[in-house]
C-alpha cells in the first residue's frame, strides 16, 4: 500500500441504548497517516440489520469512493449488535476491508448475547468470519486482503495511538457529538 494511499475509519457515536432508535455512523478519510481529507456520516437503527447497507451506501455515494484503498472497521458490530457483514462490504465496494479490535473477540460469548436478545439469526455472520490476528496491540481480522498487507496497512494507518488514525478520530468525533468533547483511549 502506498504511504499517500487514503483509507475510511468507520465507528460509530456513543448512544443511549433504552431512549434512542438510532445511532451515528462517523467515517473519516484520511490520506497517509495524518492528513485529513473528509468526513462520512450516517445513521443506523440501534439493534437493528442496516448497518451493511447503510455503510455501503455512505462510501459508495462518497466523493471519495475512487480513492479509498482500505476501510477499517471498529470490530464487526455498530449501534449495539447491528452486526456488519465485512464480506459483503469488500464485495459491494471492491475496497479490502479490516476489521480492528483492542482485544480478541469471544465469538460464542457474542452468540450467547444475541440469542439472550431474541437476535439468533445473527449468529450465522459470526460463524463465517476468520479468526482475529495479533498484530501489535489489537487483534484485526481481514477481507479481501491478505493478513501481510492487512498488517502494512494498519502500521502504515496508525500513527500515535494502538489503532489506525481514521478510526481513531471516527471515535474522538463520536464521543465529541455525544458529550461535547472527547474523552478516553480510542
């Protein structure tokens, strides 16, 4: 991946889980490492089965869709457990896809959670995905790209924090919209 290469960090806007409906979806482009080129928003029903689509759409109708190179994903999970589906986002977009985590998923704990919720259904997407990869500080997993350039990718994205820049600043914005500053590790 080229150092000037731009990417989308995609995270989502804390939310209050018993009063709201919907939730914030902050994507933010960078070029390189540190400049900033943009800003993405939408929103997606709290719980709900939107989120891949709504994603989709929100790159795709971008200005910046033709330059992306590489989308990075806050996990697999936005708006409580509206469950994203990497695969289809890579295929629907073209654009290899990481999905980023501080700490190793326990997808069977996540399974009992939805089933606990009603959500079984689910639990089919969890079974697809790859196991995560430590790399660093977080653990990723990887689509449409392979775990050695998933690894150059987020080292080339990551710049003063354990994760890569747009998802970090995606994160500060959220937390920005919900309690007028940012607060706490990305």
């Amino acid at each position: 991946m080229k150092e000037l290469a731009r990417a989308i960090g995609i995270d989502d806007a804390p939310f209050d889980k018993w009063n709201d409906r919907k939730a914030i979806l902050i994507g933010t482009i960078l070029q390189g490492n540190a400049q900033v080129d943009g800003f993405l928003k939408s929103e997606v029903d709290i719980d709900g089965d939107d989120a891949t689509d709504i994603l989709c759409k929100m790159i795709t109708s971008s200005r910046f869709f033709s330059q992306l190179r590489v989308i990075f994903l806050d996990g697999v999970s936005v708006a409580g457990f509206n469950v994203l589906s990497p695969d289809e986002i890579n295929d629907r977009t073209k654009i290899p896809v990481i999905a980023i985590m501080r700490k190793k998923p326990v997808p069977e704990e996540m399974a009992k959670a939805l089933k606990r919720l009603g959500m079984d259904k689910k639990t089919g997407l969890l079974k697809t995905l790859p196991e995560p990869v430590k790399h660093n500080k977080v653990f990723f997993q990887a689509f449409g790209i392979t775990q050695h350039e998933a690894r150059q990718a987020i080292d080339l994205f990551t710049l003063s924090s354990e994760i890569p820049e747009p998802l970090r600043i995606s994160h500060m914005i959220g937390q920005m919209l919900k309690f007028n500053e940012s607060k706490g590790q990305a």
